[in-house]
C-alpha cells in the first residue's frame, strides 16, 4: 500500500499483521503529507514455516529495488523485523523507528497472550478480551469485542516466529550502525513484565544521534492514539538526520 506514488519512498513502514494494520493508517497518512511513504507488507503463507528470515529476505529483495536507502519504521514484531534487517543490512536504511519494542526484543503482546493461556484457566475469547483492554484501555463491550476478533485474527494468520514457544528466551539487542529512533508508551501493560524502565533500559544501545521518546498514554498502539505526536518526533528525528548529513557534505565540499 502507498501512501504517495513515487519509484523512491522516503520511509516504508513494515507491516507483518493484515488485521492491525489499520493501526497504523494514521501515523502514515500524516507522513505521507510531506514524505513519499510506502506501507511493505509480509503475508504470512500457510504452507511456510514460522521464520523471521523469510520476512527479512523478502523485504531486502523490496528494498534491493529502491534507489535510495530508507527508513523503516515498525511497530512490534514489525519493528523486531526492522531491527533485525537493519543490523543484516544497514547500507539500505537511512533510519530505523521502532514502536513498542521492548529491550527484550523477543517480548510482544503475542508472547504476553501466551503466558495468560498458560497461566489463567479461562476461555481464548476471555482472555482475547482481556488482552484488548491492556492494548488499548477500551472498556465498551462491543468495541472490545471487535478488536478481540482482530487480534484473534493476527494470531491466526500473522507472522509470530514464537507462537509455538511461548516460554522464549530473551532476544537482547546490540549497537547497530543505523540511526534509531524508540518510541514507547509509560503505560504500556504488556512490558509490565519487564518492569517500569523497559523503555529506559534501550539507552546502553542508543548511539548519540539516536533518540528515545515516550508518551504519557496510549498503550500498547499509542502510535495509534497519539499518531500527531508520534508525527511530530518522526519528523524532527528525520529532518535531525537530514541537517547531519548535509552538514557532512557542506564539510567534505570545503576541504
């Protein structure tokens, strides 16, 4: 899906989930204002096996037809697909935004789910709608429910590289060469587990251009609710990026 017709997207944003996706509509129709934006979007195959290096594969070979490096922006198993190309390939990314990602990267609110089904002794449409209030805060029954079936549907279809092992072990992240840019929410439930700095712990791997930001609510897909200003620390830390590399030329040109 494209959001401004262009052979050369300044950012893509990487989708793996077709039932969420709708989540993001708004933080890339704000983008799309100033920037060529285009939505990648990994379709799960029934008959293949549950492997992240697929996804990754098939976003290189995306990313192999694109002039210009670009940047990638994820949000969960999304953003675990971004980190992961970004550290394999860095020469095609410009930056990486990563939203709701813990510093535990195989943490999501897929693994959070699994943990409730091992430790609640409750039906999967309980516990579904449980997991759509921590998500989102919703308490309207019928909204609840509707996004209990979007969720049963991501868990039906999507890429979860750990639906099979819920009990994973920690995914640490390491210093990556690509700009990057954290976002998260100080009232994201699914991280509970992690303890209230989840977010806090991403500063050892932070380099000095990158940044992290956090918004006061949201939730998990506080992308979602806070999209003007997740736009608005998108922007700056790309135009951030911009002036760096402009001012690199400008040094380079005067010797």
């Amino acid at each position: 899906m494209t959001f401004r017709q262009s052979p050369s997207p300044q950012g893509v944003s990487i989708c793996t989930s077709q039932s969420l996706r709708r989540f993001d509509l708004p933080l890339l129709r704000s983008l799309s204002k100033q920037y060529a934006i285009a939505q990648w979007e990994y379709c799960q195959d029934p008959d293949e096996p549950l492997d992240v290096n697929l996804a990754i594969s098939s976003l290189h070979e995306y990313l192999q037809n694109c002039p210009d490096s670009v940047h990638l922006v994820g949000h969960g198993i999304a953003g675990l697909v971004g980190w992961l190309y970004a550290r394999k390939c860095p020469e095609y990314v410009k930056s990486l935004t990563l939203l709701s990602v813990g510093v535990n990267l195989a943490n999501s609110w897929h693994s959070n789910y699994y943990r409730q089904r091992q430790l609640i002794s409750c039906s999967r449409e309980i516990i579904l709608k449980r997991t759509a209030f921590y998500l989102f805060g919703y308490r309207d029954k019928e909204m609840l429910h509707w996004l209990a079936d979007l969720l049963k549907q991501d868990l039906d279809n999507s890429l979860i590289p750990f639906s099979c092992y819920p009990s994973v072990a920690p995914m640490a992240p390491s210093i990556i060469t690509v700009p990057m840019l954290v976002c998260g929410a100080m009232d994201d439930d699914i991280f509970s587990n992690d303890g209230a700095n989840t977010y806090q712990k991403w500063r050892p791997y932070l380099k000095d251009q990158d940044r992290l930001w956090l918004s006061e609510q949201g939730k998990h897909f506080f992308h979602f609710n806070q999209w003007q200003a997740v736009n608005n620390q998108l922007r700056t830390f790309w135009q951030s990026l911009n002036l760096v590399t402009t001012c690199q030329h400008q040094a380079i040109n005067s010797r």
